[in-house]
C-alpha cells in the first residue's frame, strides 16, 4: 500500500513531522522503501489545509497516512477520500516507522 509519512524532510532519515496539515514533506512509501518525496505546498497556508494536502496525495494514489496529529477537517476529507489515517508508531526515523508498516501487512 502506497503510504505517505508526514515528514521534517524529504529522506528516510528524517524525522517525522508533529502535524499531518503543516508537515513540510510527505514521503511516500511502499514496502518499506522510498518511492517519492513531495514538498507540502500547503504547509505555510492559511485554514483548512487538510483537506488540500489530502487532493494532492490522492493525486499521487497514496492509500495510506502516517501523522501523530490529524485535524479535524483533515480526517473528514481523508475519511472522504478512503485514505487510512494511521496512528504514528516505529521508532524516531521514517526508515524505522517504514520497517514498522511493512510488519503491519
């Protein structure tokens, strides 16, 4: 599944970011590897970003989203749109929160 790591940066290496809607990168993977890294256009943006960065990753046929924080419009839009909304778990990396999705099936 096309999963995408709401990101500080735009490697594996990175960290995650605290915020789904404001998170400056969304790196996408998909069994455990590095398939795309996208700047968030949105990040800087005014109100409701959520559900603009949402229309944008299901451009890019993302199925899946790891973030510890989701608003609500975001979850809305993200419910709308069939994407999982995951709950943040692995370690302090996105390579080890990518290993740990791989475990998941």
């Amino acid at each position: 599944m096309l999963t995408a790591l709401a990101a500080e940066g735009p490697t594996l290496d990175a960290v995650p970011a605290e915020r789904f809607g404001r998170a400056p990168y969304f790196v996408l993977v998909e069994d455990g590897n590095l398939v795309e890294a996208i700047p968030n256009q949105e990040a800087q943006g005014s109100s409701g970003v959520g559900g603009r960065v949402v229309m944008q990753l299901v451009q890019k046929g993302v199925r899946g989203v790891v973030a510890p924080q989701f608003g609500p419009k975001a979850q809305t839009a993200l419910d709308a749109a069939g994407i999982e909304a995951l709950p943040l778990t692995g370690g302090p990396t996105l390579k080890e929160l990518a290993a740990s999705l791989e475990t998941r099936g």
